[in-house]
C-alpha cells in the first residue's frame, strides 16, 4: 500500500514535469517565432500602408483629372465661362465692377498637386513600436534568441520524468521550510486561551 502511493505521488509529479517541459518549450518557440516573424509582419504592414496611401493618391488624381476634364469641356463649349476665366487670369474689371479682396485660401484656385507629398501612415497599432524593436534592434534579438536557447537546453536537461524524484524531494524540503517558517508566527491555542482567560 505505500509503495502504490509512492508511485502514484511520483506518477503526478512526471505528469507536473511533462506540463512544466511543453509549457517552457512553448515560451522558448513564441520567443523565436517572434523573432523571425517580426520583420516580415513589420514589412507586411508598411506594404499595407503605402497601398492605403496609393489608393488615396488615386482617388485624388482621379477626382482632379475629372474636374480639369470638367474645366476643359467647359472652355471649349461656354464663351461666358471663358470670358471669366480670362478675365480673372489677367485680373480685368468690368465698368462700375467692385472687387473684394479675400485670403488666398478661399480664392477659387484649382488644388496644386505635389508628387512628393507622404500621406500619413496609419500607425494605430498598439505593438508597432515592440514590432520595431523586434525588427531592428539586433541586440534585442540577439538577446532574445540566446533566452529562447536557453530555455530549450535547461528544459530538455533537467525537465524529464527520470527528474520527478528529485523534485518531490525539492518540493517536500520546500514544504517544510515554508511550514517551519509559518510556524514562528502562528500563534498557540493555548496561548489565546491564556490571554481570553487573563
């Protein structure tokens, strides 16, 4: 009968091990997943980025040749458009005419369009600047991999079922230190009783 506890008490702590073994494994792969793929998720991103602002750049480009299309057909087939048009070009005035001078930014000027001009990026993720880091900081990553390797060896050396004595051993010397401890400051029935009574 004790030694069928013995094996179920060492069964238990092979199957804590084993929980102990996949989950270190587990950390080490997300460490080095992280690593490779946050540069190419950080390239993915920027790729999203620079489409946005192309397909922005577009709409714009489409929406000024449309008005200049606009502005063209209405010059070849309006001669009161294109008496306007002239007149304000070579700032004429019309007899008994008032002019009122208005800030040039609400003057009827068609929009000049800079080729080089950047469209803000959408920067509205949270983990972009870790992503960065990630990405670009060699040291970081070299930091990481060398943790992530570490793990792998640690966990490979000393987390096997071969170990569970060894760590039912640390566990119940741990118990009991923990248990000696806790003891010093718990206080006696007998103790309460004394200072009830008195």
């Amino acid at each position: 009968m004790f030694g069928r506890e013995n094996q179920n008490e060492e069964s238990s702590f092979g199957w804590i091990i084993s929980l102990i073994f996949w989950i270190f494994l587990f950390i080490a792969a997300s460490l080095f997943a992280s690593i490779v793929l946050a540069p190419r998720y950080l390239s993915y991103l920027n790729l999203r980025n620079e489409y946005h602002a192309n397909q922005v750049r577009l709409v714009t480009l489409e929406n000024q040749v449309e008005y200049l299309r606009q502005v063209a057909h209405s010059l070849e087939h309006d001669p009161e458009f294109r008496s306007e048009v002239a007149r304000v070009d070579f700032d004429a005035v019309r007899p008994g005419e008032e002019r009122i001078a208005v800030e040039p930014n609400l003057a009827l000027d068609i929009p000049e369009w800079n080729p080089n001009h950047k469209i803000p990026l959408t920067n509205g993720f949270w983990y972009l600047p870790i992503l960065k880091v990630l990405s670009e900081n060699q040291k970081v990553r070299s930091s990481i991999l060398l943790i992530a390797a570490t793990i792998v060896v640690l966990s490979f050396t000393f987390l096997h079922e071969s170990q569970s004595r060894q760590l039912e051993t640390i566990t119940r010397s741990t118990r009991n230190m923990v248990g000696c401890v806790l003891s010093r400051y718990r206080i006696s029935e007998e103790s309460l009783e004394e200072d009830g009574s008195g």
